[in-house]
C-alpha cells in the first residue's frame, strides 16, 4: 500500500493524540528507568556497596517483567479501554519508580524494579501504537514514528535531570524526581488529550460523528482474532524477525563504545561518537515512519536493516578509522529508530486492530525476550574470545535473515470484518 502524500486531516484531527502519546510514552516505564539507570550507578556503588553487576540485575528484571506484562496490558486495552489503562498505569509508574527510594536491602531494590513495570505496564508502546493506529489509517507510519520519539527526548533529558537531582539532593530524592515525570508529564496529557478512537472522542465532545477512513468504524473492527493470528505462518515469521532484530540491534548498541576503544579509540572519543546515535535514532523514527506510509513496509523494513549490517561489517574491519565510525553509529541509530514502530506497523497490517493489543502485545513480549539475549549474547562471546569480531559477523547474518523474514510476508491481506453492531 502506498500514499500519495501526509494526510492534513488525520493530523489536524489526532494531533493532541499523538502529543499525548509521545510525552506518555517518553515518560512510561521503559524510557525513564533505564536512561536513569546509568546515573545512579555510581552513587549507589559507592554508598550501598554494591557492585556494578548486582545493580544492573535491577534493569534486567525490568525488561524480563516488561516483556511478561506486554501480552496482559494488551489484552486489558483490548478490553477495557486503551484511555482507563494509560491513566491507571501512568499513576501506577510514577508510584513504582517513586518506590526505589525506599531502597534499603539488594533484594528490596530487585523487588521494586520488577514491580515498576507491573504498576506502569499501560505506558509500553503496545497501549500507545494501538491508540495512534486508531486516529491515524493514510498517515498511520508517520504518526507512530513521531509518537515513539518520547524516547530520544527522554534519553537526551533524564540522565542530565537524575544527575541533578543526586548531586544537590541525594539519590533517594532523585527517585522520588523521577517517580514525578510520569505524574507531571504524563498524566495531564493521558487526562486532557487520549482518548481511544476518533469515534470516542466525538462521543465525549457530543458531537456527530465526523467522516474519513480513520474515523471509519469498519477500520476499528477489522482484523484476525487472537487465536486465529497466531495459526498464521506469517506470525511465527513475524515473531522470529521480532527475536532476531534486537539481538543484532542491542548488541551493537550496548557494546559499541567498548568496540570503539578496544580499536584504540578514548573513551571521550567514543562517546562522541556514539552520541550521533541518538540524533540518528530521531531521524529513524521520523524518516522511516514517512516511508511507511508510502512503500510496502517489509522493503521499508528489510532496508533499514542492511545499515547496521554495514555497520558491524565496519566494526570489524576498520573499527580504529577516524571516520567509518561515524557511518556505522548513524546507520545503527537510523534502524533502533525504526524498531517499535515498524513491528506496530506490520502487526497492524497484517493482522488488523480488532485485536491490536494481544497480538502486538506477544510480539513486544518477544522484542523484549531478543534484547535480553543481545546483552548475554555479546558479553559471554567476549569474555569466551576476547574479541567482539565474531559475534559481529554474526549479526549481519542475523541482519540479512531478518531482512528475509520481513520479504517473506507477503501481500497486505484483506483483513475480515466483523458485522456492524446492531442499532
């Protein structure tokens, strides 16, 4: 499917949704915590007596609980509302990541970061995408691109914010601080602008229903079910692309700098450097968005990922250059733009709205498993080979293959419809 161009209406119409979905999200349970992890490292080694690694357990059990929440907060959308599920979990998020503040044993802090996500599990992307797709059918790649940038905004912001706060504060306030973002942020936003479909937000505004193809109720009840989705060859296709992304992804990532000085590079070099990343990642979900929306999106897909194939390919071979870096950290930063949105994108596509939240929500869940891998994957391969080359290589296998999973998909199917309601 291809359009001829931005879609003025929808995004007059469904603006404020996409506001509210960016500052929601931006300040949900999977960007705040983890850009705020980093900041506290130091602090709590040095007056807790932790080490460095039982502190970053707190942050795996935050993406082991975030990946086994992902299917349960869809279903709940799905069934109750995407709007009463935001609100709740916005509270619940600003509650749980308040918590830690409390901290005053190792086990206590690893309790806390697994209920962070349990409380806060309707500000995932799996709520948001489901709520954009609703407002956005011409536009709907360039509208989740925009809504997903909450998270460059809370990676350039919190980690400034958080160290603030400890230096002046102490690290116990600096959790309550980050505990307000999604009550500050976050909530005003979910309370004044979300609201789950065009149709709803007529409703509550007591005014007719309005025209146009994302105002269509045909869109909102077209789609498999759950059960019937997941009888698909393209799912389990779909889901294995979904595993093997974020290996690739993350690994290159999380362990681009120690590449980079392991060549020979300073560590101030490297992280400027890998500071292009970020600007990158912006340009991703804004640039591939606007591709969607006017290309076959597993081409759109499968091209995003050949750079950081390039990328890892550079990585291995010319890793000490003064500028090949540069390219390899702007093409790795370009895709991890690309990744929520374009799963969001093909799992409506594919599968329809009817039942978004489940089925997005399990492939999240997957997401979520892939990137946990990535981390053990590149470490245990270094400290086994004192080298990152072959894990490198590996990915671009990895790149390659999932390029050819996305190609596989197919056609847009002609997704079935449920009878209208009865008046």
């Amino acid at each position: 499917m291809s359009h001829a161009g931005i879609d003025r209406a929808e995004f007059k119409r469904g603006w404020k949704v996409i506001l509210a979905s960016l500052l929601g999200f931006g300040s949900g349970v999977i960007t705040v915590p983890f850009f705020a992890a980093g900041a506290f490292m130091g602090t709590l080694e040095q007056e807790l007596h932790w080490s460095r690694g039982e502190i970053g357990v707190g942050v795996t059990l935050l993406n082991v609980f975030t990946a086994l929440m992902a299917p349960v907060v869809g279903y709940l959308a799905d069934r109750f509302g995407i709007r009463r599920v935001v609100i709740l979990s916005t509270v619940g998020a600003g509650l749980g990541m308040a918590s830690l503040s409390m901290t005053t044993s190792l086990w206590m802090f690893y309790v806390l970061w697994a209920l962070i996500p349990i409380l806060g599990c309707g500000t995932l992307p799996v709520t948001f995408t489901r709520v954009v797709s609703n407002w956005f059918e011409r536009s709907r790649g360039l509208a989740l691109g925009i809504s997903l940038m909450g998270a460059g905004i809370a990676g350039a912001l919190v980690p400034r914010y958080v160290a603030w706060l400890i230096s002046d504060y102490g690290w116990r306030v600096a959790f309550l601080g980050i505990g307000l973002i999604p009550i500050v942020v976050g909530l005003p936003m979910a309370l004044l602008f979300l609201r789950d479909s065009p149709a709803t937000a007529d409703a509550h505004a007591g005014r007719a229903p309005a025209t146009g193809v994302a105002t269509n109720p045909v869109l909102h009840r077209s789609g498999y079910s759950f059960h019937d989705a997941i009888r698909q060859p393209r799912f389990w296709r779909l889901s294995v692309a979904t595993f093997l992304a974020p290996i690739g992804l993350v690994g290159l990532i999380v362990n681009f700098i120690p590449i980079l000085t392991d060549a020979g590079h300073t560590l101030a070099g490297a992280a400027k450097i890998f500071s292009l990343y970020g600007v990158a990642v912006i340009f991703g979900r804004v640039g591939v968005g606007y591709l969607l929306d006017r290309f076959w999106a597993p081409a759109v897909g499968a091209l995003a990922l050949m750079g950081p194939a390039i990328s890892a390919t550079i990585l291995v071979l010319a890793p000490a250059d003064a500028y090949l870096p540069l390219v390899a950290g702007l093409f790795i930063g370009f895709a991890g733009g690309a990744e929520f949105d374009l799963v969001a994108y093909l799992t409506g596509r594919y599968f329809g709205l009817k039942n978004y939240g489940r089925i997005y929500g399990v492939q999240y869940m997957i997401f979520e498993a892939g990137s946990s891998v990535a981390t053990l994957a590149f470490g245990f391969w270094y400290d086994a080979m004192k080298s990152y080359n072959g894990i490198l290589w590996i990915a671009v296998g990895i790149f390659i293959t999932v390029s050819a999973l996305f190609l596989s998909l197919g056609r847009y199917p002609d997704l079935p419809v449920d009878a209208a309601p009865s008046q």
